[in-house]
C-alpha cells in the first residue's frame, strides 16, 4: 500500500494565503523571531484569528 508523504493541495494554498494575509496585516514573525513562513498551518490559522479578534476588539472601543 502506498501512503502519501505530502500533505493535501489544499493545505499549500492554505497556508501561503494566510502568509499572504498575515503580511498585509503587517505580521511577519512572532515575538520570538519565529517567521510565518516558518509556522505550521495551525500556528498560521490560530495567529490569523487573534489578529482578527484583536482588530475588532480595537474598532469596538
């Protein structure tokens, strides 16, 4: 049987889309010196959605 090593298509454009949107946002890297392009597809997603959270955050206040 053979088993891909390769992660889905999917979860490359994923990824470079949120690098992409993270960019825009003005986040290239964390606070330890730990480059998006470096983050796994969770740590892209989950960096993504705190700066949402903390974009709207600011608009309410």
């Amino acid at each position: 049987m053979l088993v891909s090593v390769y992660p889905p298509e999917g979860s490359y454009q994923e990824r470079y889309y949120l690098i992409d949107q993270l960019r825009d946002l003005g986040y290239t890297q964390d606070a330890f010196g730990k480059r998006t392009i470096e983050m796994t597809l969770p740590e892209l997603q989950q960096t993504f959605i705190n700066l949402e959270y903390q974009k709207e955050c600011a608009l309410e206040n």
